[in-house]
C-alpha cells in the first residue's frame, strides 16, 4: 500500500498546481462569457456566450472531482489538515457544479465558492511542493525496524 500512496502522492502533486490554472482559466471564461454577452440582446441565461465556461466546468467538476476524490483516498496524507483538505476539495468541485441550477440566492454561492476552491487548490499545491517530506511522510511498514 506504501507504493500506491507514494504514486498517488505523487500524481496529485501535479494536479493540484493543475487545478488552479483551470480555475483561473474557468474565471476568465466566465468574464468573457458574461462581457460578451452585454453585446447581444438575449439574456444572460438563454445566451450562449457562457457555453464555454459550463462545457469546461461540467468536465473539471464532475469526473474531475471524482478522479480527485479516489486519488486523495488513496494517498491518504498523514497530516490531518492535508488529509482532510484532499477529501473536502473534490466534494467541493462536485457542490460547485450543482451550485447554479439551485435559485438565485444559492447560485450567488457559486463564485465565492470558486474562490474557497482556489484557495485550497493554492495551498494543496504549496504544501506539496513545499516539504514533500512532511507532507508525504511515509508510514513505517509493520516488521521493520
């Protein structure tokens, strides 16, 4: 099991510094759905300016944010904060997908939590990169000394 955590450790080493640039990507699609759409006379909703940042979104947050969900169980990180962060990110990906079907009031939610989610991408990627030591600890194996 050690080799399966240090792989997955690894893979989402990789991952996470991927995820903040397709938030920030998701973001800019977003302003440039939502400029573009002023210059036409449809509402925001029936436009199809936004296409770009649902079709895009649909694919990080739905089998991205499970593809997220095994690794982090797999890798299991030894600190909890870690650990904890791994596994609330992906539910968070998920939640953010639902978040504009839902009414007004709720669907507001939907860009703050794109914020919280980059916010933890940024730290992921840091703490992973920053000391891979402590952040990727090994267990010691039962039988060695």
């Amino acid at each position: 099991m050690a080799g399966v955590r240090r792989v997955t450790r690894s893979i989402l080493r990789y991952l996470y510094p991927l995820y903040v640039l397709l938030i920030v990507l998701q973001v800019y699609f977003a302003g440039e759905g939502i400029f573009g759409a002023r210059d036409t006379d449809s509402p925001i909703e029936d436009a199809n300016q936004l296409e770009l940042h649902r079709g895009f979104g649909f694919f990080i947050a739905q089998p991205g944010a499970l593809i997220l969900l095994i690794l982090a169980l797999l890798a299991w990180f030894k600190p909890t904060r870690l650990r904890v962060l791994s596994i609330v990110f992906p539910i968070l990906l998920i939640v953010q997908s639902i978040l504009p079907e839902a009414s007004r009031w709720i669907s507001a939610l939907h860009p703050v939590n794109a914020f919280i989610l980059l916010g933890m991408a940024v730290y992921l990627s840091w703490a992973l990169w920053r000391g891979g030591a402590t952040a990727v600890e090994e267990e010691p194996t039962v039988g060695t000394v």
